[in-house]
C-alpha cells in the first residue's frame, strides 16, 4: 500500500515544463522585465531563458503546425520582425499555470491582470506564446533548449 501511494504522490507531484516565449512587440515596448517578474512571482521557476531574434525558416519550423492557415505568413513575419525571450518554466502543472497567467489568446478577452490583457495589443500581437499540451511543450521546449542548458 505504502509502495502505491508513493508511486501516486511521485505521479502527482511531477514537475512540468513548458515553453514561454516573449514576443517581439512586448519585447519592443520594453515589458519584457515585467512579464518575468509575473512569472518569478507566479512560482514558476525559470531553468533556462535566452534572447534571439529567428529567422524565417526558424519562424516556419516552430509554427508549421500553422502552416496551412490563412495566418501563417504574417505570423512568420511578426516572429522574425525584432528579438524574443525564449523561457523554459518549470513547476506543478506549469503548462496549465502558464496558460492562466497569459490569459486569452486575444487580449480584448483576457482576463483582468493577465500578461496578454496588460501587454498584449491584438489577437496577432499578444505578448506572448505558451505551449498548449505536454507533448507540446516537450517538441517546443527542446526547439530552443538542450538539457544542458536547464539550471536549477
């Protein structure tokens, strides 16, 4: 009994990642410092943050789940205009905590004190990404980051 309750509590209590990233219009406003310190207040630890600017093919590859979509292009585009944050979280249920602190996808919607309802300025300038599955959030945490790079 004691075995099974350990196992439950271990599969319960597992750390979750998931992927952050601070887009280049918040970035450009200069909110970045801001957003972290929701995050670092939140109780999501940070094991890994760098800023880049993607190119194009980058840009294609991390979004060509969207590549069929009408988009597609001007999401490309908006993600190559100026530099990102690229952040690798971690914490219970990170990806669902993650996804609460962004808010909505469109600002106008997003809940008061959320990061896109603060930062964000349109549905295709919103401040930030998040990963939306676990599976999700494995495939994109490991486009930015290698294990390496994860510091506690």
């Amino acid at each position: 009994m004691a075995k099974q309750v350990n196992q439950l509590e271990r599969t319960t209590n597992m750390k979750e990642r998931t992927l952050a990233i601070i887009k280049p219009d918040a970035v450009a406003d200069k909110n970045t410092g801001r957003i972290i310190t929701i995050i670092e207040e939140s109780g999501l630890s940070i094991l890994a943050i760098k800023k880049l600017r993607l190119t194009a093919e980058q840009a294609r590859q991390f979004y060509a789940v969207h590549k069929e979509r009408a988009f597609f292009a001007e999401l490309v585009t908006y993600m190559t205009s100026g530099p990102i944050y690229v952040l690798a979280l971690e914490s219970d249920n990170a990806i669902k905590r993650w996804r609460a602190l962004m808010g909505a996808t469109n600002p106008a919607e997003a809940a008061e004190g959320s990061i896109r309802k603060l930062y964000g300025k349109s549905l295709s300038y919103n401040a930030s990404h998040g990963s939306d599955a676990p599976e999700t959030a494995k495939v994109e945490v490991a486009f930015f980051f290698k294990e390496s790079d994860f510091i506690r």
